[in-house]
C-alpha cells in the first residue's frame, strides 16, 4: 500500500516540483538544467505585459470575491432560512459545477445579446457568477452548524431581522464567509476559460497573459511565474482550510 501511495503522490506532484525546481534555471533553455539562478523571477518585475496583467487580475479577483461575499452570503442565509427549495438549492450551486466552457460560451451569448462591450467589467461579473456559488455552498455548510436558538432568543427579545442578523448570524459565519471568499478568491486569478470568452483584446488577465506567451514556447520567465501562481494559490487554500477547521471546532 505504501509504495502504491508513492507511485500516486509522485504521479501527482513530480511536475510540479520539475516546474519548481526549472524556475530557478541559470540557462534559457526551458528544457535543461544549467546552473542555478533566481533571475528569472527579476525578469517577472521588469516584464510590463506580466504587470499589467497582474494588475488586471487582481481587480477581478478582488472586486469579485468581494461582491461574491455580500452576494453569497445573503443566498446562502435565504436558502437555509428562509425558502427552503431543492430546486433553488440546485440552481445557486449550479455555476460551481457547470463545466467552464459551458459557462463561458453562455456568458458571451449573453454579452452578445445586449451588444455589450468587453473588458474587465465583464470578467468580473462573469467570475462573480462562479464564486457566489462557491460562497453559498460553503457559508450554507456552516449555517447547518450555528444554533438555531440564539436567533430565536433574539427575537424574543425584541431584535428584529436586521439586528438579529448582524449581530448574532453574521459573527456566527464569519469564519465560514472567510473561507468561500478565499476559496473564490483563488478561483479567479487561476480562472482562464471564462476569462478568455469574456475579457476585451487590451485589457487581458494574466491567465492569458500567460497562454499568448506559451504560444510561442515556454521560457524558464513562464516557469517561475508559474511558481508564483502555485505559491500564491497553495497559500490561499491552506487559509481556507484552517479556516474550514476553525469553522467545525465553533460549530461544536
């Protein structure tokens, strides 16, 4: 069992330590390792296209995540709270599992549709779409673990829906909101498909920034912002699990 659980770990994460380690490659060739060298992540700095991708990345992530917090929280309390429905349930979670190429056509028929233009105005919305439903899913998991009662005593005591709401659910899922925002946060820097149906021609996401330069090869400049990509995404989950940890010891 335990040489079968290396062959599977070692399947799994030996291209992504091959990735790593090429990164830190003195030479320019992609392919082999002459030396070692952390220039290439100096070269990431001084590149203005990776730049501005970044740039533009962080403001759909950002703005998204954001939006998709308010949005999903309220979608998630509605549901669990309020209308309980297996079909609604069905469709705010849908977007989460919708295969990414469904989506993003989907989304271009739709921007189409209303003769819209396209930049990063339709990015973010097009992410606020996915991570919503991630928001919901994971702040619905925790509001099955915060007691019922201290809402109800709330109200017996003369709070209304507003004040009950902020002052007794919303602390209660805070960890829970945490966590899908992260989640959803991580999802969209790493996002390409939909991104790349949506976003305008001079305004492109480092996830394509980075597609139009593998057209024409990989470059150890490509390995080590991959590396910066893994690092940042493998950070943001590590958060959003002790997070996930954190939720499951207040709900007990």
């Amino acid at each position: 069992m335990k040489a079968a659980l290396g062959v599977v770990l070692a399947f799994l994460y030996a291209p992504i330590v091959v990735l790593v380690v090429m990164s830190f490659n003195a030479s320019d060739s992609p392919y082999s390792l002459d030396g070692v060298s952390g220039r290439w992540y100096g070269e990431l700095l001084h590149d203005e296209q990776i730049r501005q991708g970044l740039i533009n990345t962080l403001i759909v992530a950002a703005g998204s995540t954001a939006l998709a917090a308010v949005l999903g929280t309220l979608l998630a309390v509605g549901l669990a709270r309020y209308t309980r429905s297996r079909m609604l349930d069905a469709l705010a979670l849908a977007p989460a599992v919708l295969p990414d190429i469904v989506l993003a056509i989907g989304l271009l028929a739709f921007w189409s549709l209303l003769q819209a233009t396209l930049g990063l105005h339709s990015v973010l919305l097009a992410h606020l779409l996915f991570g919503t439903a991630f928001v919901t899913a994971v702040v619905r998991a925790r509001l099955h673990q915060v007691d019922g009662a201290l809402e109800e005593a709330s109200r017996d005591l003369g709070a209304g829906a507003v004040t009950t709401f902020l002052r007794i659910t919303l602390p209660s899922l805070g960890p829970g909101i945490a966590a899908g925002s992260l989640l959803a946060f991580t999802l969209s820097i790493d996002e390409f498909v939909i991104a790349f149906f949506t976003a305008g021609p001079s305004q492109p996401t480092l996830p394509i920034v980075i597609y139009s330069m593998m057209r024409f090869g990989v470059t150890p400049e490509i390995n080590a912002l991959a590396t910066v990509l893994l690092a940042v995404s493998f950070t943001v989950v590590l958060a959003a699990q002790r997070l996930s940890r954190l939720t499951d010891s207040l709900g007990r």
